[in-house]
C-alpha cells in the first residue's frame, strides 16, 4: 500500500556552460513519501544503491549511540566507557584522582599473582548493568562530590563501612568489600570492593538516621 504523501525535497543542481560556479536550487515533489520529525531522532536506516542495481548497501546513522544501545538492549558503547573510565584510573602518568586530587585509586590484590586487577574489576562492572551505568557515566568533574571532599571525610566514610560491618549482623556486605587506604594515602579497590567504590563514586551510600541503616544500592536485595 502506498502511502498518499507527497513530500519536497531541494536538489542543488549546477547552472549551464558559461555561468558563475554558483548552483542552482530546484524543488522537486517525491510522491509516495511522507516526512518525519528529526527532533530527538535516535537512528536512521537507509539503503544506498549503487551503479549496479543488484548490489544495494544498508546503513545505519546512529544520531545517540547510548539511547540506541538502551533500544536494542546492546551495551558496546557503555562497555567502551567502563573500559575507558578504568584506564583513567589506572594510568601512571596522570589519572584520574579523587577528595581534591589527594586521592589515588590503585587496582591491587592481596593475592600478588594476580596479573591484571582491572581485568578482574572490569569483569565485576560487566556483570552487573547497575554498575555498567555507573562507571560509564562517570567523569572526571571537580563538582562530583567524591571529587572535592577532604581525605579525612573519606577515612571516616570507610570506618563507618567498616563499624557498619562489624556491629551489624544483617549487614549485606563484608569487610572484604570495603576498598582501603593504604599507608601512602592510596584507595586500594579489587573485584570485591568494586561495588563500594561505584557507590563512593556516585555518591550513593545511604544512611537511615533513624534506623542507624547504611544501604548500598548495589547489594540491596531486590
């Protein structure tokens, strides 16, 4: 069934021999076409023919690559993100630090055979979507909150954790995934403390006053 719209287009076309270089609009009517807003397009797909008939090639123009992964239920683009925010982390000539650039994040493992942390890290985020948005929506903003607190706001975040943990039996974590600072003033994060630290990253550990109940979003049970 052909739909009954007709729709113009302008076709920029070159003047005749002898004039100026200038070209020349021409509006022509497109018969059996329709127009639709563009206004917060996510993705176009279009056929492009070439010189043979027979050969026809199909493209995509992706206008929000994270919207269209979040469409299609792909993360290539996010996971590209985790990676990139990780090795910002990690990199040795100028990473990416935290509570007025006093702070650095340091994958490490008490199990010193371990050959990469940031792999493991990396395979914590990916297996669990909450934490794939976290780390990939991350920046290095000197307005985040973990980005412009005092080192010993910090320390006293962690100790909280750690009384938390240790005065609380229907705590749902464990010491063990509480990231530390070392004797350097270093933030030591592996496999198990990777959820804290997307939380200490965003901002999101909660305490109930009333209750005296500190929840982590990414251990909270559904």
């Amino acid at each position: 069934m052909k739909i009954p719209f007709t729709k113009q287009k302008i076709n920029l076309k070159k003047k005749g021999a002898g004039t100026t270089n200038e070209k020349l609009a021409v509006v022509e009517n497109v018969a059996g076409s329709v127009g639709l807003p563009t206004e917060g397009c996510i993705v176009s797909f279009f056929k492009r023919k070439k010189d043979d008939e027979q050969y026809k090639i199909y493209k995509v123009k992706v206008y929000d690559a994270w919207k269209f992964d979040d469409v299609f239920g792909k993360v290539e683009t996010r996971k590209k993100y985790v990676r990139f925010t990780l090795e910002k982390f990690a990199n040795e000539e100028n990473p990416i630090k935290i509570a007025n650039d006093a702070v650095q994040v340091v994958f490490k493992n008490e199990d010193e055979e371990t050959s990469n942390v940031v792999d493991t890290v990396e395979a914590v985020i990916m297996s669990d979507m909450k934490l794939v948005k976290t780390f990939s929506n991350f920046h290095n903003n000197s307005r985040r909150k973990i980005k412009n607190i005092e080192v010993s706001r910090l320390r006293e975040v962690l100790n909280l954790l750690k009384d938390y943990v240790l005065n609380n039996a229907e705590a749902n974590f464990e010491l063990k995934n509480i990231p530390t600072l070392d004797e350097k003033g270093n933030l030591i994060v592996n496999a198990d403390s990777t959820p804290i630290f997307a939380a200490l990253l965003e901002n999101k550990i909660i305490q109930r006053l009333l209750n005296n109940d500190i929840e982590i979003p990414y251990y909270k049970k559904d």
